[in-house]
C-alpha cells in the first residue's frame, strides 16, 4: 500500500501535526513531515479523530435489503467518518445464531469500506422467552460481545438476568432497549403536552426508566456488563448516574436525533419524526446534552434505522420507527456539543469513537492517533456549513429528519487502516 501524509491538521483538534500513514499503520506523527514518495492530503484547518465506532447500527441485511444492506450501509457509515460499525440483531432471519453473525460479519469483510462487528440477539427470534445461542455466537468466526434484542425489550427479569449471567463468562454486554411493553401499547408519540394535544398515543418517560432502575440492579446483582441503548430521558441520566456513584458496570448511549430534536415537531404530523425511543421535550434534550458532556453518557450511537419510502412516506400511525443517521451523526454533534462549548474535538473523540469501542471490545479501533497505530482514520473540516439532502446519500434510504437543515462540518476523508475509502467527501 501507498503512503499518505496528512498534512498540518489538528489532532484531536490540538496544534496542527502531520501525519504519515505507511500500508495500515501510523508511522509518524510530527511537523514538517517529508513527504517523499507519499501523497500528501492538505488539512489545514481540519480536525483529525481517530475513525469513529457506532454501537448501534441498523444494516437489515439479511432479509430486508430494500431498506439497506451492508454494502450500502457500510459506505454511508464511511462518508459519515465511521470505520467501524456494530450491526444490531433483528434481521430476517434474526441473528441469535453463529451462522446468521457470521453470514452478517462475512458480508462486512466483503463491503470494505468499514468494519462491522455483528450483534447477537439475546433470546431467540428477539420473542423474549428463551436465550439465544450467546456461546456459540461469542465462539463463532464473528466473535460477538455485545448482544442486544433491540427493536424489542428483554422485559422478562429472569431471562435478563440469566443473559447478564452468562455474558460474564467472556466479558460480554447486554445492550438492553429500555421500553416496558405494557406501559407503551399503542403508543406513537412522547407521553406530555403534545400528544395531549394532538390526540396520540403517548409513551411515558417510565416505560424507559423503570426497565433502567431494574436492569442496573440486575448487573449489579451478578456483577456484569450491561449498556443502555438510545437513552432518551432526564430521569434515565439519573438512573444511569446513580448506578455510575455506585461503581456499577453500567454504560450508556445517546443518539444525535435526541440531542437536537424534541417532540414540537410531531405537530407536523410527518412520519420522518416517528422513532422509537421518541423525541422528548426540551428539558430532556438539554439534560442529555449536559450527561453526554459530564460522561454520564458514555457514547454517541446512531441507532441509523432505515426504512424503504413507502414505510415512511403514509399517515402517522402507520409508518414505521426509525431514522437514517451513519451520515449526518457527526454533523449534529458539533451543532449540539461542540459548537456550544459542551465538547471540545477530543472529547468528541471519546464519545464516539475510544469508549464505543472498548464498550463493544472491538480491537483495532478507537484507538490513539499516534506512531504505531492503525491508521483508522476520520478528517473533519469544521468550518463547512451546508445543507442536509437525502438525495445524494450514500445509504440506500432516505427516511433523515434533517432534509434541508442547515448542519455544520463534513467529512472530507476516511481512513480504514490505511486505505482511503472517503477523498474530499465523495465514497473513494
């Protein structure tokens, strides 16, 4: 493989450094680099992040590849600077196999333009009544750590439990989506004024809580791992805070939509908004905001949920949950985070891309940018202002809540160990 030479970007949005990339590894990190035979990239003024690592990715494949599959999801996760993704389980078939993750973590190895760490389901056909095949998966040629019946919830304690029990074995993680079934049936909106108003079902803020309360005693009761995926409330900060003072191994999520976006815009009655956990108010997009500065929130995740038109392009109560955002994650985060004056560049390396990956295990990622390193990569020019159209998204749908938002910062390279699979925004 070639050489490449970054030239003078701000690592971790630091002093400006240069960069030398040789095959898959970083060989130098310094300042007035000799380019010699290497092709240089001119970066001035652009912030350099170790690639960025979703926990938390809808690829649908197999089974609903019109929608997305991996090969298409995995190019919008590189335009959207990510290297490395983990595919949630509920595919058609289900994932609660070793031959679905590894027919899942083979098509990743194919796609190549991002890694993609298969997530197992938890119980078989994500039903909730018995344990998946968890050993088998972890065993497999995918090498599952993080196992999750997202889309559903584990509301059986005995069943959470026995998961939380038997990932202790290799270290495994229960990323559980935190909704009490009983307390949402129906339910299409935020439970509070709007939905009062507008006549909708709501869904409360305790259907998230109350499996978060038990769940962060279950880890504590057996002394495991368990994540909490698209937490979405102010009393889940708190939860989630209290069982952090306790010294629990409990982590935590955020996505970008939750960071910027409230329940107000349901009043267009536009599907696009529809989305599970749902927009809140405004008082829980500030307190995620603040438990994503202070580390309450461990992370940034997606939750990219794509949906074919016809999904989401009918009346409210029939379309489908569920945003695309492998793109556009960065983008609302230095809107949100950065720009605000919550993060700096290098804390947004931490959020989403050193903790995502020691949360899910994944080696080769999240990694430090410096000599000896791989070379997994994401350069960012801050200063880019543009406007959000689904229409040239590399993802194979187009269900974005931003479409013609103004949204700051673009990636303008990628860098999977070595080999540039973004150049100046555009899919290499």
């Amino acid at each position: 493989m070639s050489k490449i030479l970054i030239r003078g970007a701000k690592v971790l949005g630091g002093e400006a450094r240069d960069v030398l990339i040789d095959g898959e590894t970083i060989a130098e990190v310094g300042t007035d680099l000799e380019a010699g035979d290497a092709t240089v990239v001119e970066a001035a003024g652009q912030i350099l992040l170790p690639g960025l690592v979703d926990l938390h990715t809808h690829l649908r494949e197999p089974g609903r590849e019109d929608s997305e599959t991996v090969l298409t999801g995995t190019r919008a996760a590189a335009v959207g600077g990510f290297t490395a993704v983990h595919a949630m389980a509920n595919t058609f078939p289900v994932a609660d196999t070793a031959g679905v993750v590894e027919q899942v973590y083979r098509l990743g190895k194919e796609s190549g333009y991002c890694d993609v760490q298969p997530i197992g389901a938890v119980t078989v056909g994500l039903e909730g009544k018995k344990l998946a095949e968890l050993g088998a998966m972890h065993d497999s040629a995918a090498g599952v750590k993080v196992f999750s019946d997202d889309g559903k919830c584990v509301d059986d304690a005995v069943i959470m439990r026995r998961a939380l029990e038997y990932v202790k074995a290799f270290d495994g993680v229960v990323a559980q989506h935190a909704q009490e079934p009983r307390l949402t049936e129906g339910a299409q909106m935020n439970e509070g004024i709007v939905s009062a108003e507008l006549g909708l079902g709501g869904w409360p803020a305790v259907a998230e809580e109350s499996i978060i309360a038990r769940d962060v005693l279950l880890a504590a009761h057996v002394r495991s791992r368990v994540h909490i995926c698209h937490l979405s409330t102010a009393g889940s900060v708190e939860i989630v805070r209290w069982a952090k003072s306790k010294g629990w191994n409990v982590t935590a999520e955020v996505t970008p939509h939750h960071l910027l976006l409230t329940d107000d815009l349901v009043r267009t009655y536009n599907p696009v908004y529809k989305v599970n956990p749902p927009l809140r108010t405004e008082a829980d997009v500030l307190a995620l905001r603040e438990a994503l500065a202070d580390g309450t929130i461990d992370c940034v995740a997606t939750d990219h949920a794509p949906h074919p038109h016809e999904d989401k392009d009918c009346e409210w109560a029939a379309a489908a949950m569920g945003m695309v955002g492998l793109e556009t994650a960065l983008s609302v985060v230095q809107q949100t985070m950065v720009d605000t004056g919550l993060l700096d560049w290098a804390a947004v390396a931490d959020r989403m891309s050193f903790r995502p990956a020691q949360i899910g295990r994944l080696d080769g990622h999240g990694r430090p940018v410096s000599a000896g390193e791989p070379a997994n990569l994401t350069l960012v020019d801050p200063a880019y202002r543009g406007l959000v159209d689904p229409a040239g998204f590399a993802s194979r749908s187009r269900n974005t809540p931003y479409q013609g938002r103004e949204l700051p910062g673009r990636v303008t390279h990628t860098f999977l160990r070595g080999r540039a699979t973004v150049v100046d925004g555009k899919l290499a």
